[in-house]
C-alpha cells in the first residue's frame, strides 16, 4: 500500500500569513472608518458655528457697559441653568411683572415654520415654551416685549420643540414678519435689526416708549452660550 503525501508552501519567515494580512486590513479599515465617523460628529458640531461666524458680520454689534457685576457669568465654576432665561443676562435688573390677566399668548415666525408657539409671561423653564420676560412691555402696547427662546445646533432644529425652537433665528432678515397673537387680537411685527450682543449688555430689556416693539432672544454661535442674538422686530399696521 502506497503512502501518499501532500506538500504546501511555507510562508516565508518575517512574512505575514494570508490571515494575518487580512486582519491586518479589516483593522486598518475599522480604524479608518472610526477617524472617519469622528470627524464627521466634530464637523457637524463645528461647521454650523464655523458658518455663523462667518456670517455673522451682516448684524448689528452693540457692547454696552453692564448694569452691575453681580451675578453668574459663563466660565465661571458653578454652572449656569441657561433654561431659565434670567440667567442669560446676569446684570439685568429683577423687574416686577406688569398687571395682566393673561398668562399665555402665542407666536409664529412663517419664514421658520414656527406656529402658534406658546409664549409664557414671566416663566422659568424654556424646555417648556418661550418666555416673555417679566417688567417688559405686552405684545401691543409700547415698550419692549422681550422673549427668550432656547436653540441647539441648527441640524436639529424642530420648530414644535421649545429645546430648539430659536436654532434658526440668525436666518431671519429685515422685512420678516412675526405674528404675535394676545389676548384675542392678532399683531405683526416687522424684522427691523439684528443685533449680536454679550451677556453683559442688558440695553435689550430698555422700554422705550417711542414705538411698539418685540424682541426675541437666544444664545449664539449656534449650540453655545457665548453671546446673545437679539431680533428686533416693530409693530405695523395688519
């Protein structure tokens, strides 16, 4: 009986086996595909403020002298609650709110698609709706109506959800309409400046009498807390 034998090439020393070459690529193309996806989650975060800073320069730049030291400002090691919109301007003075009976009234930008969104006089939680801040002027009379809005990175703004409902206030240009409803009545406000400002100036709460205005507020560069955008936006004929 004949034995019969089988003979295979040996990998030379030093040299990598079939296997090991293709672990050695899958590795390769895992780490390449995780650089990959990471620099992906840094752009999407980057790009948007990236843009805004760039673009940035078209609005109004106001820094005036706060009011007063006091209070907290960003950096320092207690962190701020930024869903409580007194927060946002630390040297603001704490003013009474005005008699009203109402407690709610609404607001819708068409250019955002915001609709009807719930405004609260005098509120605490921005995760809940916008906020009427309290001492400024109702919608209709003269003075100032200033609303605070939260926004997050504007790949996520979603106009129903009040975490980001003013992701996409910067896009808005002078002659946009806001549409105030209050009490019954229905108000438009025409965009008439843009401001970006710092948490330090307070001027924006300022009631001047001189006409009927409202001022909507959030925080930018997008998804930061490092400056404050302020829409004016003044009272016209229907």
């Amino acid at each position: 009986m004949s034995v019969q034998y089988r003979y295979l090439k040996a990998t030379p020393i030093g040299q990598p086996s079939t296997q090991n070459k293709r672990l050695t690529f899958l590795w390769r193309g895992l780490s390449l595909a995780v650089l990959v996806i990471g620099l992906a989650f840094i752009g999407n975060a980057a790009l948007p403020i990236l843009y805004y800073e760039l673009t940035s320069s078209r609005f109004t730049h106001h820094l005036a002298s706060p009011l007063s030291s006091q209070g907290i400002i960003l950096g320092e090691e207690a962190a701020p609650d930024y869903t409580n919109p007194k927060i946002w301007f630390p040297a603001a003075p704490i003013l009474p709110p005005l008699p009203s009976r109402i407690t709610h009234y609404t607001l819708s930008i068409p250019k955002l698609k915001i609709e009807e969104a719930t405004v609260q006089i005098g509120g605490e939680d921005l995760m809940a709706s916008l906020i009427h801040y309290p001492g400024t002027a109702l919608p209709g009379q003269y003075g100032n109506s200033v609303i605070f809005g939260h926004s997050v990175l504007p790949q996520f703004f979603n106009p129903r959800d009040y975490k980001t409902i003013f992701s996409t206030l910067p896009k808005l240009e002078k002659g946009d309409e806001v549409w105030v409803d209050y009490d019954g009545i229905r108000y438009r406000y025409l965009v008439r400046n843009i401001v970006e400002t710092s948490a330090d100036d307070v001027t924006v709460l300022q009631q001047n009498y001189d006409n009927r205005w409202i001022s909507l507020v959030t925080c930018v560069p997008p998804g930061t807390y490092l400056k404050r955008l302020i829409v004016q936006a003044q009272l016209v004929a229907i």
